[in-house]
C-alpha cells in the first residue's frame, strides 16, 4: 500500500471512530467508577513488571479517583491468544473475562478489525491524554513505548567495533568480531517489519547474510544470556532499551543500539472490551495509566514509560539520542493490511532462519 493511500486509511478510520464515540465527561466515569468495586485484568505474569507494581497503581489510582476498588488480576495467554478470547467472548454474547485488554499495534489492529473495543473519546475526557497518545484513535491509549534494536556485552565488544545500524551487523569489516556468536531471533515478525522501511529485497539479502553469522537463536525474554557473554551481541530484542536500563542498574554490561532510522517500536496500548463487566473502571483506569503519576510508577518497578509523557525515561532518551520514531499511524496501517498480506515474503524469510 503506498504512503498516500496508507494516510487516506488512517483519515477515513479517524472520521468513522469520531462518529461512534460517546459523549462522556470524567466526572461521569469516577461516579460510574464507585459502583463497581472491582476491575478484572488478563495479561502476562510479568505485565507492567508483575503484581508488585500493580498493587502500587491500585493504591494511587484509588488515592487519586476517591475510590476503592480491587484489581483482580490473573496471569493469561499471549497478547495473540488473549485478543482472541476477546473476540470470542464478544461474539458469543458473554461479557470480556478482562476488562481491559493489554497489547501492542499489531494485537490491537485485530481488535480494532472486529470492532470489539469501546469508543471512548480519551484525549477529551482526561487533561493529560493528547491525541497522538490515542494510537489507534478512541480505542487504544498508549501506555509505553518499547524499542527493538541490537543487544550487545560491552566487556566483550568495545564502542567502537560496536554495530550502529543493522547493516553493521553483516558489514565484512565489522561482522569478523561477532561471526559464529551472533544470536538471531526465532522470529520472523521483526523481519517482515523492516519491510516497512527497507525493500523485500534488501530484507531477504540481509536476512541470508545474518543466518551465515549466527551462532544461535535467542528469544526476546533471554538477554541475560547475553549479559553472561554466552552470546556477545543479539540482532535484535524487542524490547532492547528496558532491557538495557534493567541490566545497567544491575551493574551489567548490556549496551541496546537502534538498528534503524526510523527505529521501530512497539507502543504497547491499553483498551476496553465492548462487552467489558466494569467499563467505568476499566475506562478511567486506561486513562490513568497515561497520567505522570502512573508512568513514574511504571518507569520505577519497570522501567517501561511512554515517550509521549514529559519527562519520562522514554521521553528523556529519545530526545538525548535524537531519535526518530516511526508515525504510529503508518504501523497500524500495516497491521491493518491483515495476515494474508506478504505471505509469500513471509514464507521466504521462515525458511532462511530455518537454515
């Protein structure tokens, strides 16, 4: 899909969203709020870094709404699985089994396609929500933004044979210090996305150089195997920054570097279901979790915060390293060209991290 018609997509989605939204004010979600005493949360053992940080936003966000509400949460599937189960759950007529749903573009963009989340004008009702925090507009509020790049063990790559682009990483003068001990991904998806700003072509030829070098495959929660120096670099880790932040004030050896101009992240959203048990809650909560408030908690416990928020440790690093961000709104489009797209590119890429 080109540029032109990718932006005439997201203009039409924006203008038919803004046509469904209902009318709502924050005093009339706190007051719907104190009637529902309890909000119901599926998600990842470890979300927003595990039950910890969640009973610290459970006390400030009564603190802050007059409230005293619980939040019940309960470890669950994978965001795929999970939006899944939303789905389900909506076409059977049943209400959400979670009452906000957690997940990233390419997670929401499913839901977004089955029209299963709440229209909920956010950047009208709550002071601190701007309208670019609205990724997928009056559906998704962005809770934090996470950058994927390159890992590496700076006790065991110097700076300056450090890789500064993904390039780098198959360059024949620099790629000699990590041949034979370069960890890939067992994923396809990080691949299929530097399509967004790379041709197919260039992705395929990248890819094959890359297998020729690797010494292995790491999965996206195992950086500490390169903090060991099992593996002294890892192509990519989604991710990479928090990992980075964790590990350093550990005292750890663990340097991320953006593979890519625009780097491309993930921006990890909350929404409300359609069918949501505790939808006052659920809404006001999602608007919550944008707030500064919420944020230090989560940069704090987690490490994790949206760069859309002043002042945050996102906010903080993208503006000292001058980085660029890919337009939300190309990345949805992306998503939003559904799994069929690029299949036959797909394919090709699956059979080369095979090799």
């Amino acid at each position: 899909m080109k540029i032109s018609a990718k932006v005439a997509a997201w203009s039409l989605m924006s203008v038919s969203l803004h046509s469904h939204v209902a009318a709502e004010t924050l005093e009339q979600l706190i007051a719907g709020a104190k009637k529902e005493s309890e909000l119901t949360f599926i998600a990842g053992a470890q979300t927003f870094g595990g039950p910890k940080t969640l009973n610290l936003l459970e006390a400030a966000f009564n603190k802050r709404f007059g409230l005293n509400m619980k939040i019940r949460f309960a470890a669950g599937p994978e965001m795929n699985s999970m939006a899944a189960r939303v789905i389900t759950e909506l076409r059977n007529g049943s209400k959400a089994s979670s009452d906000i749903y957690h997940g990233s573009q390419s997670h929401v963009s499913l839901l977004h396609k089955e029209k299963a989340l709440e229209q909920v004008n956010y950047s009208g009702i709550f002071p601190w929500i701007s309208k670019p925090m609205e990724i997928f507009p009056n559906e998704g509020v962005l809770i934090f933004t996470s950058l994927r790049g390159m890992i590496y063990n700076s006790k065991i790559i110097p700076k300056d044979k450090a890789p500064k682009t993904y390039e780098d990483l198959v360059d024949p003068k620099l790629s000699p210090t990590w041949a034979g001990k370069l960890a890939i991904p067992p994923y396809v998806s990080w691949l299929v996305e530097l399509s967004m700003i790379w041709s197919e072509d260039k992705v395929k030829n990248f890819t094959k150089k890359l297998v020729s070098l690797s010494g292995g495959r790491l999965r996206y929660s195992e950086e500490e195997r390169v903090v060991s120096g099992e593996f002294p670099i890892a192509a990519n880790m989604g991710g990479a920054t928090e990992q980075m932040w964790q590990w350093q004030a550990k005292g750890a050896p663990l340097v991320a570097v953006m593979g890519s101009t625009p780097v491309l992240p993930s921006y990890f959203q909350l929404a409300v279901p359609r069918n949501s048990a505790h939808p006052n809650l659920a809404k006001l909560f999602t608007g919550f979790m944008a707030s500064k408030e919420a944020q230090a908690i989560l940069e704090k416990q987690d490490f994790r915060t949206s760069h859309l928020v002043e002042g945050t440790m996102m906010n903080r690093y993208l503006k000292q390293n001058k980085l660029k961000l890919q337009e939300a709104k190309e990345s949805i489009n992306f998503y939003l060209q559904g799994e069929d797209s690029g299949l036959e590119f797909k394919e090709e890429l699956t059979k080369m991290l095979k090799q």
